[in-house]
C-alpha cells in the first residue's frame, strides 16, 4: 500500500512539474500568418461553366472520326484544375489542358469520337476538377448509321 501511495505521488510530481513552459510563449507569429491566408484562402472555390454540357454530332456514318470542342470559363474565386477526363468508353477520347485556369479566363475540352456502335449512341466524360462538385459531366451523342453489308462495330 506504501509503494502504491508512493509511486502516485512521484507521477503527480511529474505531472505538475512537467507543465512549466507557457504554450502561448511557444508560437511562431509567422506560422499564425501563414494560417491565417491558408484559412481564408480554403473558402475559395474554382468554378467550372461550359457553354453547353452536351453536344449532338447528329447522323454520322459508322467508322467516322468527329471531335467536338466544349468551351468553358472558371466562374470561381480560385485557380481550375482538371485532374482527370475519363470517358465511358473506350471509343471516347477527351483531351484537356493540364495547365491551371485562372478566375475568369476560359479554356477548351477537345472530345473525339471514332463513330463506333449503331443507331442513337450516347457517351459520357467525367472530369474530376477542383470545384467543390469535385467532378462535373459532358455528354456527345450521335445516331450512327451502319456500314452497308457489313456487321456492326461496338
């Protein structure tokens, strides 16, 4: 029982003693600085406006090659980044600009499509961006008339 009112007694010592220092003595006024412009930079959002979100290539013979270039701006209060365009299908291929999109200036989504499949055909492309939706869609779509004689192309 001795040892044990003793060993609580030498971790209380500890405890208290260990506590000297002054937190508030501890902070660096630059790193509150840098805080602070991090804080009031992190309600800031990029914005991504197409002037349209989709796009209709109309009749188009199977096997033929089409692009289409979708237009937008940035709307937000921060830098664009297009992380990633990915389509739903192979036949599909968007290329964009790796390049950050300041507030208010536009940029360009080249979508190409090979003209595969028959009849209505409709494709997807996902881009993960940095807007606070985090990705944003594009759709193309075309009726594709098939080769004469020759079986469909998937």
């Amino acid at each position: 029982m001795k040892k044990s009112v003793l060993i609580v007694a030498i971790l209380s010592v500890f405890a208290f003693s260990s506590c000297k220092d002054n937190a508030a003595d501890k902070v660096n006024e630059e790193n509150v600085a840098t805080a602070e412009a991090r804080d009031a930079e992190s309600g800031k959002f990029a914005a991504i406006t197409f002037e349209e979100s989709q796009f209709d290539f109309g009749t188009i013979d199977q096997g033929t090659n089409v692009e289409h270039v979708f237009k937008f701006k940035n709307t937000g209060d921060a830098p664009l980044m297009i992380v990633n365009a990915k389509s739903s299908c192979g036949c599909t291929i968007p290329e964009y600009t790796k390049e950050p999109v300041a507030p208010g200036a536009t940029g360009d989504m080249l979508v190409k499509f090979n003209g595969s499949g028959q009849n209505q055909v409709s494709k997807t492309v996902t881009l993960t961006t940095n807007t606070k939706e985090g990705t944003e869609t594009l759709t193309i779509k075309a009726f594709v008339t098939p080769k004469a004689g020759g079986a469909a192309v998937q």
